[in-house]
C-alpha cells in the first residue's frame, strides 16, 4: 500500500511540474491534469481495498450491509461513493463559473463596458493606475480572475499605446485582480471552493479579508508606481471602434450593468435563504438578465449586426479549458487524499510546525511555482473542518486558515505570474521578460504580501 501511495504522489509531482511549466514545455495544462486525474485513479484501484479500510471503513461496512468484499464490490463503492464526491464538488464550482462569466458576456456584447474605453483616456500614469487597480479590484471580486484580466488587458490595450506602460499597468490589473478575487467567495475559485464546501460564510469571509487585500493593493501600488514616469501615452485613434458600437441606450446598459452585478451580490443571500447550491443562483441571475436582454433587444432579434459582437474571441476557448482543468486537478487531489497521502502530511506539520501562518506561507510559496488551484486544493484537504473544537478554533467554519489560504495563495499566485492561467494570460498578451520581472515585479508583491500579512494578524488578535 506504502508504494502504491508513493507512485501517486510521485505521478502528481511530475503532473504538477508540467502543469506549471506550460509556457517552457508547450503542454496543454488542462490535457496534462485530465490525463493525471485518470492515471491516478487507476493506480488507486489496484489497492483500493486497503485504502478503503484506512479511510472509509465504517461507510465500507453499511455499503456491504453483511455481504462479503470483493472486487466488484470495492470498485463499485470507489465509483458510487468516493470519486462521484469530487465530481459533484467540482461540477458545483464549475456551473458556478459558467453561470458567472456567461453574465458578464452578456454585458459585454450589449456594450456595457464599451463606455469605459473612452471615459479611461487619461494623460496622468498614476492616476490611469490606481482607477485601472481599483476598477479591476472591484470586477474581481464578482467574476473570476481570468475573467477580468482579459477584460481589462483589452480595455488598457485600446487606450495606452506604450509598450512599457501597458507593462506596468499589467502588473497592476494581475496584482488587483488576485486580490479583489480573493476577499469574496465569489470572486475566486479557491474562496468560492471554500463557500461550496462549507469552511466560510460570505459575510464573516470578506470581512475579515477585505482590510488585508486593500493594504496590499495600495502597497503594491505605491511600489510599482514608482517605474511611471511622464504622462500616459495614449491611443490617438480607437482601432476597432470609436467607443460605443452597440445599440442599447444608456439606461438600458445602466440596467443591465445593475442586473448583473446585484444579482451576482444576491447570491450568497439566495443561498442563505434557500440553503440550495449557490450555482443554481447564479443561473437564476443568467436567466433573468437573458430574459431582460432579449426585450432591451426586442426590436432587433434575430439581426445578423448582433451576433457579430465576440467576447474576446479565445474566451470560449478558455473558459472550456478552464473547466476541463479544473476537472481534472479535482480528480488528482481527490486521490491523494483517499490514498492517505494528506493525512501523512497533517500529522507531520502538526508535529513539527503547529502554526496556521506558517501554513499560510507555505502555501503562497508553493503556489508561486505551482498552480494555486491545486495547492488551494491540497490545503483544504490537509486539514478537515474543526466541528468538535469552539469556534475560536482555527480550523473551525470562518477559522483563520480557511481565511489565510484564499489570501495566501493569490498573492503567491501573483509573485511569478506562472502560478495561475490568469498570471499566464498576461505574460502572453504582453510578452513580458522574465527577468525584468523579477528585478522590477516580484519583490515588490512580496512586500505588499508582507504588509497584508501584518493586517492580517492585527485584525485577527484575540481580545
């Protein structure tokens, strides 16, 4: 069983080395976690017996309700019992996402954010920065990062015409929108796996979070600010169209914009009150705002002028990978943790670390060489939810380290720009030097890091 063990944790290392050396190796991140996520459940099924008694014994024995074992037996209860858990966690998470940024193409193809392009033509660079910060801080913390960066990238693209700048500018919008992503549950995969799962409640979660994330946002503002110099070079002249293309009226679009982003707000409150997934209320929201765009447009269904607009014609693309990848890291986690592989790793950080901000830290540096899905993943299996302890217990629901998690991983996701598909994006778009990076970007996260931390702790003190 020992070596059975090993070889998926050493098929996940390898898996994760790939994953998080996409853009030197070439390898679809999302094939590399689908085909691991496969390999990794085989390799469990040649001991899953074993594994069962380790870790479901009790659940094995009423499955069997007197029959003797066998194999069919254990396979079918790894296929009722065990792996549909992490495909129903995961299905949850991802028609959240769908439903979410389905909302803001909506919003898009009506033009609501056309208007932005050209109410942001500024000449002040820090200016343009901290409202380009601040508006992608907020747009993240109601869609997920990915979302945002490219929607914002687009929007700086069309107005700054410097290549430095749009650097510069990049390394902000990557910071805000980890950030702004990760003080909300519903702004983040990793915070929404956390509301999914039950460890935190929306309210108590952005809370305490909102105080740490804005410090190291102005922090690393005020840090990066320092390489703008002079006055934004701005676009003469709009590429692709003078500002506004659509044909809604301004209140209309104002409507829509109302629509969407209450409704994404309502949702842990439509959670609350129903106790359903909130999933299905973000598909509430999606069929409300279809059903108001369609009679915003009633005269012009079925035009061949409205279906032209795109919402960045590799959205689709990557949304799709997006989920197929998340997917399959659940599956690959999934059979660590049934494996016994984590509950080896809890007794062995509490035995010889003990320290929920150490834990913290350890996971922002694993996830700025990794990916911070899986690393978000491996922490919150490490440790199971506290409901024996009082609520001061760190581990109990709104707990510190289901706080620090969230928080950690996006600022560690944010140092290298390679430990999340939304740091990745940018790296693509503008073609960013590695090592201009390091001497000019990372440090600078760090520090804000460092002084979201020091919030973190001061809001948190007992007494």
């Amino acid at each position: 069983m020992l070596f059975t063990t090993l070889v998926i944790v050493a098929v996940l290392l390898f898996a994760f080395l790939l994953m998080s050396t996409e853009p030197v190796n070439h390898l679809n991140r999302a094939a590399v976690a689908m085909c691991c996520g496969v390999v990794v459940w085989v390799v469990y099924l040649l001991r899953a017996g074993d594994f069962i008694q380790l870790v479901h014994p009790d659940e094995y024995s009423f499955f069997l309700s007197g029959t003797q074992s066998s194999t069919d037996s254990v396979k079918e209860f790894v296929s009722n019992n065990i792996i549909v858990r992490y495909i129903s966690e995961a299905c949850s998470v991802i028609l959240f996402l769908i439903a979410t940024n389905t909302i803001i193409e909506v919003l898009h193809n009506n033009g609501v954010f056309d208007s932005l392009i050209s109410w942001l033509r500024m000449r002040n660079s820090h200016l343009f920065l901290w409202i380009v910060s601040l508006l992608t801080f907020v747009l993240s913390a109601n869609v997920d990062n990915l979302t945002t960066v490219v929607l914002m990238m687009g929007l700086v693209g069309n107005i700054v015409r410097s290549h430095y700048q749009r650097v510069v500018y990049a390394c902000s919008i990557m910071v805000s929108a980890m950030l702004g992503g990760c003080f909300t549950v519903i702004g983040d995969m990793t915070s929404l796996m956390l509301w999914v799962r039950g460890l935190v409640t929306p309210t108590v979660f952005s809370a305490g979070l909102f105080l740490p994330a804005i410090t190291s946002l102005c922090v690393f503002n005020l840090l990066i600010g320092m390489r703008l110099i002079g006055r934004v070079e701005v676009v003469s002249v709009f590429d692709k169209f003078d500002g506004d293309d659509s044909y809604l009226r301004g209140w209309q679009k104002i409507l829509l914009l109302i629509l969407g982003l209450g409704g994404l707000w309502f949702i842990p409150t439509f959670h609350v009150l129903t106790k359903l997934p909130p999933f299905l209320g973000a598909l509430s929201v999606l069929a409300l705002m279809w059903i108001v765009e369609g009679l915003c447009n009633l005269e012009r269904n079925g035009n061949v002028l409205m279906v032209q607009r795109h919402y960045f014609r590799n959205t689709e693309f990557i949304g799709m990978r997006m989920i197929l990848y998340f997917l399959g890291i659940s599956l690959c986690v999934g059979a660590l943790t049934e494996c016994g592989a984590l509950m080896y790793m809890r007794q062995w950080l509490e035995h010889n670390i003990n320290n929920v901000y150490a834990y913290g830290a350890l996971t922002g540096l694993l996830s700025s060489v990794l990916d911070n899905v899986p690393v978000m993943m491996l922490g919150m299996n490490v440790f199971p939810l506290d409901t024996v302890a009082s609520s001061a217990s760190e581990f109990a629901v709104n707990g510190e380290y289901w706080q620090l998690l969230p928080f950690c991983c996006a600022m560690g996701g944010s140092t290298m720009f390679i430990g999340t598909m939304a740091g990745q994006a940018v790296l693509q778009v503008e073609r960013m030097r590695f090592g201009w990076m390091l001497r000019h970007y990372t440090w600078r996260v760090f520090l804000a890091w460092g002084a979201g931390l020091l919030v973190f702790w001061l809001t948190h003190m007992e007494g």
